[in-house]
C-alpha cells in the first residue's frame, strides 16, 4: 500500500506590501494589513473582494465587502508603475479562483 504523499497545493496565494500595509490571499481568505495591525476574512464571512488602482496609480486598494453590506479597505503602495501593473495581474486570477462559483 503506498504511503500518502504530501497534501495538495492549498491554490493560488497573493501577497502585496509595502513599509506598513499589507494585502493576502490565499486558502484561509483575506487579510489586511495596516500599520501592524492586521484583519482576517475567512471566505466563509466574504460576500466579494474588490480591486483598483488607487488616485494617481501608485497604491493597490483592495476592499472586501461582508454579506451585510460593511467593507473594509486596505491599500499598498507600489514602488512603481511596473509593480502596480504586476499587483493587478496577479491578483485577479487568484481572487478568480476562491470566488468562483460563489454567485458574487
């Protein structure tokens, strides 16, 4: 009988910081870091996950929405253009991932 291998990719994770703030998404939900002080959302308690460049195109802003209509933002800021542009194509494939089949 064979032995079990490791378990399996837990799925896409995305990390996005800066000095202070910090954005992560992974298996367990999303996290939101500002100035050390961090809140988690497991994906159970998440109704949607919105994205943008901020004013001026240099900081991610992320805001998770609860089914009961309170969000919560975070916002990183990029080092440059390039980082912004790589924030905002990876972010979208694994917000797709958790979010899919949800009906959000």
């Amino acid at each position: 009988m064979p032995l079990p291998g490791p378990p399996g990719p837990a799925g896409p994770e995305f990390l996005a910081a800066d000095r202070r703030n910090a954005v992560v998404v992974d298996a367990e939900g999303v996290s939101l870091e500002c100035n050390g002080a961090t809140i988690d959302f497991p994906w159970r308690d998440i109704q949607t996950v919105h994205y943008k460049p901020g004013p001026g195109g240099g900081v991610l802003m992320v805001a998770v929405v609860l089914p009961d209509g309170r969000f919560y933002e975070g916002v990183v800021a990029a080092r440059n253009q390039a980082k912004l542009q790589e924030w905002l194509a990876q972010l979208a494939p694994v917000l797709g991932y958790y979010l899919a089949g949800r009906g959000h």
